[in-house]
C-alpha cells in the first residue's frame, strides 16, 4: 500500500510539472534566450540583459535601465519610468525612485511608497528595509513587523532574506574583517541561532550550510543535527540534494551526506523545479535529473536554472 502511495504521489507530481510551464535561461553564441523542459526556444525582446524568470516574470535590462518585465511568451508586460527595479517575489517588485526604495505590483502600480535607503525582495511575506542606517522587516502593507534598531542595540549591521522562519543576521568589525560573524534571528526579532558563526547560509530542505571554522556543516534549524562532509566546496540544500565540490568535480549529496551523483562534473548549480543546471569537462551546460541522467545534452555556454514562469 505505502508503494502505491509513492507511486501515485510522484505520478501527481509529474503531472504539475507537465501542466505548469518552467524555463531556464540559457546563453550560447553570444545570443540569450529561454528554453522549456523540452529544449524549446522562447525569445527574448532585444536587451542589453536578462534575468531568469522569478513570480512569473523576467527582468530586463533596456538601454542600460532594469525597468522593464516579460512574460513566458517573450511580450514586455511592464515598462516602468523609474531606473531600476528587481526582481518580483510574492507579487511585489523593489523599485529605486529618486534614490529611495518602494515597491510596485504586478500591473506596475508603485503600492509601498519609496521611504528607504535599501530593501530585499519578499520572502514569507516579509522584506528587509533599511530605515536611519538600521535594520528592520516591513510586510505587503508596509508596516514595520520587526522594527529597525540602533547598531549598538541589536549588535548586527546586514540582514538578508526569511527564510524557513529564520533570517540571517551579520556583525562586522570595520577594523578586523576576520571578525565578521553570522547568526539567524526568529520572526519576532529574537536571535535564535547566536551570531558567533563565521559564515552562514539561509535554510532549504531544513537545513543550513555554516562555517565556524574548517570545513562546511550542514546544520539543522535546532543545531543539534549536522551533516559533515570532507569538501572543497559545497552549495545549499534543494529539493533533497546539495551539489559539493570534491577535489576539482562537482556531483550531489542526499541530506545524509552519501554521495547520490558522483563528482563528475565541472560546475554544478542547484537543483530546481526537478533539473539542476551542470558544466561538463568541456566546459558546455546541460541539465540532469535526480538521478543525474542527461534530460537537457550539454550545449550552452551558461545556463540558469529551470523557474516558473506562469
């Protein structure tokens, strides 16, 4: 019965990938453009720049200005009149108008005004803002949910992204840049993970890859789990695998730390949406599955990888 449970859920799985439509930016002879799980082109309007498709819609770089979108048809949907904009997430745009930060909706309407120095895209429905030289989180509306503090209260000066409940929070020493420690903070402001490590990335698949010294650990939201792996290298956890670096190849860990796709390859991105972007000895990007069989044959001189773009 647990068989034909497994069966049946990665059947349905299957099918959302089929009905929903994921492209993947790809750059070959100098010409950029998207391409679908089944290696059709979509064109790009002609741009100085592109960027993978995120909520959505992909930025573009127009006459040196990231102020316009497309959708998965490769039809601009969004010209804006400010100069820079990024990426939407969660149906909200940053954008830059007269040196301060708001943020606009997907019909391009400016719905959180412009009263930063700086912001983060939003994730958990919360964004970072930067207000007086601090720190705080802002939701859909605006509103302050963790309000920003003095340096000399909080002890951190960077603060990146929610991410599974916590978000990363750093504290320099402007004069010793070795003492630069990371460290996570809850949803109401309270720092949970303390900011002691010497590097620390944000949590996928429960855990996080932290530095304190050594080698890269994968460690769990309560730190009492961690996987240790002898590498040169490592990326984050995605979608139960994270591409680690052994001598001079790439290849996949599964959350116990065994190898699952040896290292073979020259770079390796992660996974997304079922395929990871991957360079071969020849220096050209393909794309695999999860069991690192060729679904995209290795022809691109840059690949991105696959994002929902509906």
């Amino acid at each position: 019965m647990r068989r034909v449970s497994l069966i049946l859920s990665m059947l349905v799985f299957h099918h959302l990938l089929i009905a929903q439509d994921f492209l993947a930016l790809v750059r070959k002879n100098g010409e950029q453009y998207f391409i679908d799980r089944s290696s059709k082109v979509i064109r790009c309007p002609k741009a100085d720049k592109v960027r993978s498709f995120s909520d959505g819609l992909a930025r573009i770089k127009i006459d040196g200005m990231w102020a316009n979108y497309m959708n998965k048809n490769g039809s601009l949907t969004i010209t804006l009149p400010y100069g820079h904009a990024e990426d939407f997430s969660e149906g909200y745009a940053a954008v830059a108008v007269d040196g301060a930060w708001g943020y606009i909706n997907k019909t391009g309407k400016l719905v959180i005004r412009p009263n930063f120095e700086e912001v983060g895209i939003f994730s958990e429905g919360l964004a970072r803002a930067k207000l007086n030289r601090s720190w705080g989180f802002i939701d859909t509306t605006g509103r302050w949910v963790i309000k920003p503090k003095p340096l000399a209260e909080t002890g951190y000066d960077f603060v990146m992204n929610f991410k599974e409940g916590k978000a990363r929070v750093r504290k320099s020493n402007m004069q010793d840049f070795t003492k630069i420690r990371w460290g996570y903070i809850d949803k109401a402001g309270k720092v949970v993970i303390p900011v002691a490590l010497y590097k620390a990335e944000d949590f996928c698949d429960s855990l996080a890859r932290v530095k304190n010294g050594g080698d890269w650990v994968y460690t769990d939201h309560d730190k009492k789990g961690k996987i240790k792996i002898k590498c040169d290298d490592a990326r984050d956890f995605s979608e139960g695998l994270a591409a680690v670096k052994q001598g001079e190849r790439w290849g996949y860990v599964n959350t116990k730390g065994d190898w699952i796709i040896p290292p073979t390859y020259n770079e390796a991105k992660e996974f997304k949406n079922g395929l990871a972007p991957v360079q071969n000895n020849k220096k050209l990007w393909g794309y695999i599955d999860s069991q690192g069989q060729w679904l995209i044959t290795p022809q691109f001189d840059e690949a991105e990888s696959f994002a929902r773009a509906d």
